[in-house]
C-alpha cells in the first residue's frame, strides 16, 4: 500500500471495517488501467493508502459488492455467466467461489453469504501482489 492523492468514492455505501481498517471501493487509475481500486483507511496510523491490487484489474463496468466475509475483505463482482466472490488474506486474493448462473448477472446480487456454497461451485484462484 501506498499514500494517494485525493480519489473519488465510486458509491455511497458506508466503508467495511476488517482488522483495523476501513475500505471503500473508488475509481481505478488510468497509470496503472484499473476500472475499480480500493482506498483503505489505517485507524492506527491514520493514513489513507490504495490497494495495488484488486482482482477487479481491467473488467470493464464491473459490478462489485465489497463486504466483510469472515473477518476478510471480500468483493463479489457480477460477471456474463454469475458471480465471483474473491477473499483477501494478508494482502493476497483468493477466488473463494464460483456462483453459476446461467440466466446473467441480474439474479446475482447480495448473494455473499455463509450459505453462498450451496449455489455454486468452490474453486480457488491465487492472485498475489498487493
């Protein structure tokens, strides 16, 4: 993570808290070409920094939901076929899930929850560099 310059929220949904930390999601950076990137607020050291990495990246209109997933940072983003819900773990994104839906991403929203499993298929997707 890194300090930023001044950014624009991208909704005016109210930040999740995991571990001390305050996220929100914002529009991406046309240096690094991210459509999404994530503010984070540190209430210790009160600094405000951007992740360098969200698995958002260059999905174009992505419909995201970021939450609070077992003490994690979660972001569910809606794709053609479904929903991916990705979890971070010490700065590290992992594809939790896989919501199979074969009618689009309209039936798809706030379906991130402990039962979320059953709806889909499991799989895990490393992606590193944050």
């Amino acid at each position: 993570m890194k300090i930023i310059p001044p950014c624009q929220i991208l909704s005016s949904e109210r930040p999740v808290y995991v571990d001390g930390l305050l996220y929100w999601l914002i529009y991406g950076n046309q240096e690094r070409d991210t459509v999404v990137d994530i503010l984070c607020f540190d209430l210790h050291t009160e600094i405000f920094s951007v992740m360098s990495y969200s698995p958002v990246g260059k999905t174009l209109h992505p419909l995201v939901e970021m939450s609070s997933l077992d003490n994690r940072l979660c972001l569910s983003v809606q794709t053609l076929t479904g929903l991916d819900v990705w979890l971070a773990t010490n700065h590290i994104w992992k594809k939790a899930y896989i919501i199979d839906n074969p009618l689009g991403p309209w039936l798809c929203t706030n379906l991130v929850d402990g039962s979320s499993k059953r709806f889909g298929k499991e799989e895990e997707e490393e992606v590193t560099d944050l």
